[in-house]
C-alpha cells in the first residue's frame, strides 16, 4: 500500500526512495572527488620525492624512502606532511626530502621549509620538540630516543586561514 501525501494527494514513499537515492549519489561524488584529491597530491608527493606507497587510506599515506626515512601525508584542508628518520642525526637529504614533500602540501618554498625544519630540529635536541615559522606554514620537530633507538620526526602544515 502506498502511502499518499495528505496535502497534495502525492505518494510517500517514491518521494522519500527518490530523495535518499539523490543524497546517496550525491555523497559518493563528495567522497569520490575527495578521494581524486587526495590521489593526486600523493601521486605528486611520490613524484617529487622518489618514495614508494606503503599505505593509504581515503585521507592519509605512508610512504617509504631511502636511508631509513619515512613519509606520512594527511590529505585535507589544510594537508599536512611529515618526515620520519631512525637514526641519531638527519644529513641534509632528510631535509631536502622535508622541503620538496612539503613544498608540494603547502605550496611554501623548499628552502624556506627546510630551514624551518633545521632551526626547529636543533631545538627539539634541547626541548625535546620544538617549531618554527616557514612563511604561512607551521614546521614541528620532535626528537626521541625510544627503545627502537634515536629518530627524528618532522611536520609542516600550512597555518593560513581556508
């Protein structure tokens, strides 16, 4: 038996199948370009930076690169990068992988997020963690030394208002 509107003398439930089909189709075509989105920016990352996919999910990746680092992306508005080493102190490829992947997150320059990451990483050895300006964005460093031994962990995310 279908139901009739009272007002207008129209059926229920073809309306409200109609109306949840549209919204389901709609939400799809969010995910789904969210999803392209986030696509793009970690086939772009892993363009920019010769690392390798590990995982991912609709809104975050880790990827592998070389000489023990580590890479984690967080799609999103803003998206943000982070820089993993295991070692007791990061050479200057650690940094130039942290300036081109986050270059490519927020848009910053490079350089000026590499530098950023230095300053901040030379006082987390002292604070333990510790962050410094890059323009608009924001870079964090930590460093620990757990029982997998000493490492370093960096992030950049862009700070301006979206």
């Amino acid at each position: 038996m279908v139901q009739l509107d009272r007002a207008s003398g129209a059926p229920i439930l073809p309306v409200m199948r109609l109306i949840i089909l549209t919204a389901a189709v709609l939400s799809l075509s969010v995910l789904s370009a969210r999803a392209d989105s986030c696509g793009d920016l970690i086939d772009s990352v892993v363009a920019e930076t010769k690392a390798t996919l590990v995982n991912r999910t609709i809104d975050f990746a880790e990827m592998s690169a070389t000489d023990g680092m580590t890479l984690t992306l967080a799609c999103g508005d803003p998206s943000a990068v982070g820089v993993q080493f295991k070692g007791e102190t990061p050479g200057d490829a650690y940094y130039g992988l942290f300036g081109r992947a986050g270059r490519i997150a927020t848009g910053i320059g490079a350089d000026l997020i590499e530098a950023a990451a230095r300053r901040a990483r030379e006082q987390a050895v002292v604070t333990r963690h510790s962050h410094a300006d890059a323009a608009t964005a924001l870079v964090t460093c930590s460093v620990m030394n757990g029982s997998r031994g000493p490492m370093t962990g960096c992030a950049v995310v862009d700070k301006r208002d979206r």
